[in-house]
C-alpha cells in the first residue's frame, strides 16, 4: 500500500494536506464509537440481580418438577406392584394361560422396565463445582460484577443438563403410565371373556 508521501507526489496539494486530518478524525470518531460500545455493553448490576434473581426462580421451578415426577414415579410403581400384579396373583388370571394372559406379562415387564429406566440415578449438575478448588479459588478472585456474571452462564448451562435428564425421566413415566393404561385394559376383556365364558359356554382364547 502507497504511504502518505507517494499519494502527495499524485494528488493536489491541498487533498494532501487534507488527508491526513481526516484520517486523524477518522480515528478519532472509531475511538468514540469503540468507547461508547464498550459502555453500552457494561450492564447494570442492577439488572444482573435481577436476572439472577429470576434464573434462581427458574432453577427452584425445575427442581420442583424433579420432586414432581418422583412422586408420580412412586404411584406408578404403587400401581403396578402394589395394584394389578397384586390383583392378578389373587385372582390367579395371570395363571390362566391365555392370550390375555401373555399380554398382561408382556404389558407388566414393558413397564417395569420403563419404571426402572425413570428410577435409576441420574447425576444432578450443580453450580459452583465444590469439589474443584481451583474453580473456587478462581471464583473469589472476581469482581462482584464479573462473579455474577459467571454464575448466571453457569446457572444456565446447569439447566440445560438437569432439562434434558428430566425430559428422559418424565418420557420414561409417561410411556410407563400408558403401558398401565394398556394393561387395564387387557385386565378388564381378560375378566369379561372369563366372565362370558363361564355363563355363554364360549371356547378359551
């Protein structure tokens, strides 16, 4: 690239002049702007308390709907254990070999299979890693500002490792609830074939 000295010897000498002062206030005006980006991008503690404040809240409502699923967890296990599989081993319709009875097998380990899948421990991510001490120590050397900051990245990405964990258990309970369903189901046309069976002379299945 030509320097100041080449482009006088082709230009007039009063745009030679005039370059080099308004390359002075070209810099002069990046200088501004760059300053004046640098202060918009500095937020206000104000609306980093908040927005921490808020994120907390948020993260309560998630560990909130963990609680939520271990006790709709813990009904379904009720339900299956404690209910239907109870019931059928009373009533000896699970003993009966039959169609109906295949497909309350089959229904009953699907969703003690899913039950399981939803009820094995999953590792809770947390925010500050306790166990690391140099992230500690490195946390207590920053600025309130710059602390906040990095808990509020921290908090975010803590949500988005626990939201996905959650949204496996809760498909898990949920496909769990349906195969319950489904079993009812086969349960009640099993007792109805008995019950027409026993009073119309209707061949077993």
């Amino acid at each position: 690239m030509p320097d100041s000295t080449a482009v006088s010897q082709d230009l007039p000498e009063s745009v030679a002049k005039a370059l080099p002062n308004k390359i002075q206030t070209d810099q002069s005006d990046q200088q501004k702007n760059y300053s004046s980006e640098d202060q918009s991008s500095q937020s206000d503690p104000a609306t980093i308390g908040l927005a921490l404040e808020d994120i907390r809240r948020v993260i309560e409502q998630q560990h909130q709907q963990s609680q939520l699923l271990t006790t709709k967890l813990n009904i379904l296990f009720a339900v299956n254990s404690g209910g239907l599989l109870i019931a059928l081993a009373i009533s000896k319709l699970i003993l009966i070999p039959s169609v109906f009875s295949v497909a309350e097998m089959v229904g009953f380990m699907i969703t003690f299979a899913l039950l399981l899948s939803a009820f094995l421990p999953r590792q809770v991510a947390v925010t500050p890693n306790l166990g690391n001490v140099e992230v500690v120590e490195r946390y207590l050397n920053l600025s309130k500002t710059n602390y906040q900051l990095q808990i509020i990245v921290n908090l975010v990405e803590t949500y988005n490792v626990n939201k996905q964990r959650l949204d496996d258990k809760s498909k898990s309970l949920t496909y769990a609830a349906y195969s319950t369903f489904g079993i009812v189901v086969v349960i009640t046309l099993h007792v109805l074939s008995l019950y027409y069976r026993s009073n119309f002379d209707i061949p077993e299945f």
